[in-house]
C-alpha cells in the first residue's frame, strides 16, 4: 500500500492551548485508520486541520502528493476528500435525494448559461449524477427515504443520509467524525457494516475519529490514540487498547 495522507510534526495553538502538539501520522491507501482518546484530546480539531477549517501553528499535512496547507477549505474536496461531522448537517427543508445531489457539485462541468437554458450537456450531466446518487441510495438503504425531507426522518436515518452525501462527491478518503454517536446498537451494527463495505467494494480509504471501542476494533486496521494534542499510542487495535499510557487517559493513574 501506498501513502495518501500524512501528517508530520503538525501543532496547533488557540492562545496558551496547545490542541494538536508536534503530532506525526499518515494513512495508507485502502486502510480503515482510526482515532481515539477522551473528550478534548485533539480528534476533531484533527479532522478541521485537513478540512483546512484550521492553519497549523507548524508542521506540515499532505494528501497524495498534494500540499494540503496550500489549499482553502473549499477546494480539498476537489481532491477527493468528503467528510461527515458529530453535529449533522444537512439542509432540513431538503430531501434526501436533494442533500445526496449536493455531494455531486465538484464534479459538475456545465456553466450558468448552460443550467439555465437545460442544455442537452447539462441534460446528460444530471442523469449521470442522479444514477450515482441512486447507487448511493441502493448501497445505504435509503430508498424508503428518497423524496422525504430531512426535519421529519428520525436522527439515525439522518446520520445514514450525512454519510451518503460524502459517498457521492466520490472520495479517495472518507473522513468519519464519530460516526456511531447517537445511534443505536442496531444502526452502529449496520454503520460497522457500512465502513467494511465502502472500504472493501468502494475502494474508499477511511480515516475516523470514534468513542465506540466495539467499532473500532471492528473495522479499523490500525489506531491512533490522543491524549492533550499528543500521540499516546498507534498500532493494531488490540495492541492500543491494552497499552498501559492508553489505559491511564481513558481510566486514570494506577488503572494500568
């Protein structure tokens, strides 16, 4: 496997806060990578530093080949990053179809002029992002949910719909930011299933910041584990949860 993300010696400072100190990884092709540790340890803001929503204090971030501190936040996706976020955010007085089509905007080639007088390219162009959108429809099991809008589905069908959007801007690497929260044991079943397919038949790479252990340890073939900005451990999940540093973070000193 090659390399397709890597982070080296990356450090972020809110203030005297030091989120993300001196922090070294990288995420090979056709991994499922996760990232764990207790609340405030730095996960998110990881995710917000590739999303770009966040300029490191020092350090540098590259995503195949690519300089990724180079980019704004609206052009990563070009590359082929999709990301879903704890707080879920769709456009509620859309449908699902709707919310799934917006994951087609990088990919569309047609101009203004061009919308507005539904010319055949543009004709063509909508059918080919409605069959992707359809695919993802199939793949997540949303066709019961096509044509209703999002404010009245319930929150775990909503989560499967965040997912599904970052799925249709068909991504190299899928960020997932804790994508278990809120769900039942059932949907986090299906999620663990989800993952292991979009890796498996999507060809995906996934990188997840997750709380869910069971998860973890299900799909993820490698761990980073953070505590205060910092690496504490990273390896197989087996190996990552019975690391003693680990086990003080998550349970305090002498737990280990």
């Amino acid at each position: 496997m090659s390399t397709l993300l890597e982070i080296n010696n990356a450090t972020l400072k809110f203030g005297g806060v030091v989120a993300v100190n001196d922090l070294t990884f990288s995420v090979e092709e056709g991994e499922v990578y996760a990232i764990v540790g207790p609340n405030g340890a730095g996960k998110s803001t990881v995710f917000n530093l590739i999303s770009r929503f966040y300029n490191p204090y020092a350090g540098s971030i590259t995503f195949d080949g690519h300089n990724l501190l180079d980019r704004n936040a609206d052009s990563v996706a070009d590359l082929g990053i999709a990301r879903t976020f704890q707080n879920i955010e769709l456009f509620d007085h859309a449908t699902v179809l709707q919310n799934l089509l917006v994951g087609r905007h990088r990919h569309r080639k047609t101009n203004l002029v061009q919308e507005m007088l539904f010319t055949p390219k543009v004709r063509q162009e909508e059918k080919r992002h409605r069959e992707a959108v359809e695919e993802v429809i199939d793949f997540l099991d949303l066709q019961p949910y096509r044509d209703k809008m999002i404010a009245g589905l319930p929150y775990g069908v909503r989560k499967v719909v965040e997912l599904g959007r970052a799925l249709a801007s068909g991504p190299r690497l899928l960020l997932l930011d804790e994508p278990a929260s809120g769900l039942s044991v059932e949907e986090t079943q299906d999620m663990r299933w989800w993952i292991d397919d979009i890796r498996k038949q999507m060809g995906i790479t996934v990188l997840m910041v997750e709380h869910d252990m069971g998860l973890v340890s299900g799909v993820s073939d490698r761990v980073l584990a953070l505590a205060d900005g910092a690496k504490l451990a990273e390896g197989t999940p087996q190996q990552v949860q019975s690391d003693p540093a680990v086990i003080e973070a998550y349970l305090g000193a002498g737990a280990a």
